[in-house]
C-alpha cells in the first residue's frame, strides 16, 4: 500500500516525516529521491528516515510488494493515487506556503523565481489553491488533511490517527524541537512561522492571492487578515470572475507557446535546409574554382603552344624562301652569294657553312671582285 505524503512545497511535509522516522521508525521515500539535499546530507536523510527508491521502481510495483510506502510528493495533481492508497495532505496557510517557497528557490536553488509568479501559480507546482483543491479532494476520499499550524503545536496528536490506521507502533524515540531542526538544516527549516507574509506580501500581491484563493482561504480556516474587498457582497462573482480571465489567459498563453513552438521547428528546419544550401553552394564554387583553374591554365598552355606554333611557321617559311633562292642558283659562278644564303640557312641548325659542304673550285680575282 501506498501512503501519499502530499503537500504544496514548504507546508510541513518534511517535518511530518521526521516524526514517522523519530517516533515511529518508519522509513518515506520521495518520487523525486532528493538526491541534491535530504539525500545529499547523510544527517539528514537519517532524521527524516530516507529511503531511496530504485530508478526502474513504479508505482504498480511498490503497491504489488506488500506492506506500507510512505511516498512523499509536490506534484500539482493526484492522477497517479490508487483506490488502494491513503493520502495525507498537509495544507498551510498559502500566503507563508508561497512566501517560504520563494526564499527556497533564491536563496537555496538561485532560481530565477518571483513572488508575483507564485501567486499566479506559474511554477512547477500550479498555483497554491489549485494544489490544495486538487489534493485535499483525493485525502477527503480516502485519507487526511492536516494543517501545519495544527502539526506545529502538536505534532503527535496529528500523526496518531495516521500511525494506527495503518498499524504503526511508537519506538518511544525523541522528536527534536524545530530550533533543533533548524540548526541543522535552515533549507528545509526556515522560520516555522505563521505570520512572516506580512512583511512579504505587498497590498498588491496579498489581494490577488485572495482573488485566486479565496474559497479555499475560507474553507480551511485562513480567514484571517482577508481584504476587506472581499468581504463585501459580490465577492464571491469578484473571485470567479479573476479566476475565469486567469484560465482564459494561461489557455491563451498555451496556445501561444504552441505557437511560437510550432515556429521555432520551422525556423529550425528552415535554418538546416538553408546550411545545406550554402554547403552545396560552396561544394559548386569550389568545383567551378577548380574547373576555372584548370581551364586558365590549359589557355595559357595553349597560348603557348600556339606563339611557338607561329613561330615555327614564321621560320619555316624564311627556310622555305632561303631553300628557293639557294636551288635557283644552278652554278657557282656567284661563290660568295652562294655561301652568304648558305650561311643563313645553316644558322637553323646551328652547323657552320664549311662543315658539310663543299668549297668549290676557287674563286677568281674577277669573283672575288664581283662578289
């Protein structure tokens, strides 16, 4: 059997399980295990009889394993309680319940949390009056609700009924006094106090807690230091009017994250197909780079070969012409003529004009004149 140790955080939940394990020697566990305060202090987690759960543990299978789990819990529904469990609720004036709740999530998580933001429920755990509706109605079924103030000065007559209904027995252990658990553990352990809102809670703040809490205010005992606004007649319209534009507005405001959610998938893949874009682009302008490489340098190749190419026809046809000129000269009536094209045409390859070739008969005076 489950036993569900339920409250709104900063309610006495913590307290209330140190009594289990101090009068009674009852282990509790805790669905989120703690692991970054009560089970981070071994002191602790003794005091308030710890008991870790096994990550792969369901709540099917603590139920199947007979005898009693005391189950500790903030979440802001009780869908997951049985028919089988029990539940203990305890309810603590919201406005020291929501106040202590701030000073945990700055001064001990360094959250980024507002007193205006628990007062309008935007937390993890909705809003206070949410809570204690939602949970005090499983407890009413099958269970208990029990209010801090009433543990505070008498921690043990709140717990008996709890204890025997489920057939545990007092080890005649010692309950430490709250000074004593405050010295310990200031985090879990604040003040204990009743009254510390109204140095907290502005005229603002203290009235729109009111306008969200009101039926629930009254139904537990909390009348006390009510605005005088809603004392009136029509508060009650007052109440459910904040509450209907409050409702209307977080369903707006879902709407709008599934908006903005929607969007941002979108500017997601639009951003991935945008990358893959301009990588392909790169991959082609590398490619076209290359290719324009390549393609300059084959032209200049080209160029190249085609001047050499020019100058080559550019010489072959001064040959061609030294060639002709040589063969028209059928005697060697002109020696010297005939030497000086003979030397231009050996100029090509490089041979000097005697080396293969003959002399001829020798020149005469009248030659040599002539020449």
């Amino acid at each position: 059997m489950i036993v569900w140790l339920a409250s709104y955080p900063r309610s006495g939940n913590t307290f209330f399980r140190v009594i289990l394990s101090q009068v009674y020697g009852a282990k509790s566990s805790s669905i989120y295990n703690d692991p970054f305060d009560i089970a981070a202090d071994p002191r602790m987690a003794e005091l308030v009889g710890h008991e870790a759960l096994q990550a792969s543990t369901d709540f099917a299978a603590l139920r199947d394993a007979g005898g009693v789990v005391f189950l500790r819990t903030h979440a802001p529904r009780c869908d997951d309680v049985d028919d089988r469990d029990r539940v203990v609720y305890l309810i603590r004036d919201g406005r020291e319940a929501v106040v202590s709740q701030f000073h945990y999530l700055r001064d001990f998580r360094r959250a980024a949390a507002s007193l205006l933001d628990l007062v309008d429920g935007r937390s993890a755990f909705g809003s206070w009056a949410g809570h204690v509706r939602a949970w005090s109605a499983c407890a009413s079924r099958n269970g208990w609700v029990i209010r801090f103030e009433d543990l505070m000065k008498d921690p043990l007559a709140q717990v008996r009924p709890v204890a025997e209904a489920i057939g545990l027995q007092p080890r005649g252990g010692t309950l430490p006094t709250f000074e004593e658990l405050r010295a310990l553990d200031p985090k879990f352990f604040r003040s204990g106090r009743t009254d510390s809102w109204t140095a907290e809670l502005d005229d603002v703040l203290h009235l729109l807690f009111w306008l969200r809490s009101r039926d629930v205010m009254l139904k537990h005992g909390y009348a006390a230091g009510m605005p005088d606004l809603l004392k009136r007649e029509g508060a009650d319209a007052l109440c459910a009017a904040v509450e209907c534009l409050q409702r209307n507005s977080w369903e707006y405001s879902r709407d709008l994250m599934r908006q903005l959610a929607q969007i941002g998938k979108q500017t997601a893949e639009l951003a991935r197909e945008m990358a893959l874009r301009r990588r392909a682009e790169e991959q082609l302008r590398q490619k076209l780079a290359g290719s324009e490489t390549d393609l300059r340098a084959r032209t200049a190749e080209l160029e190249r070969r085609t001047t050499e190419l020019q100058d080559l026809r550019a010489r072959l046809r001064r040959l061609e012409d030294l060639l002709g000129r040589f063969v028209a000269m059928s005697t060697w009536t002109q020696p010297m003529r005939k030497m000086r094209a003979l030397r231009r045409l050996c100029e090509y390859d490089g041979r000097r004009p005697d080396d293969n070739v003959e002399a001829g008969p020798p020149a005469s005076p009248s030659d040599a004149g002539a020449g």
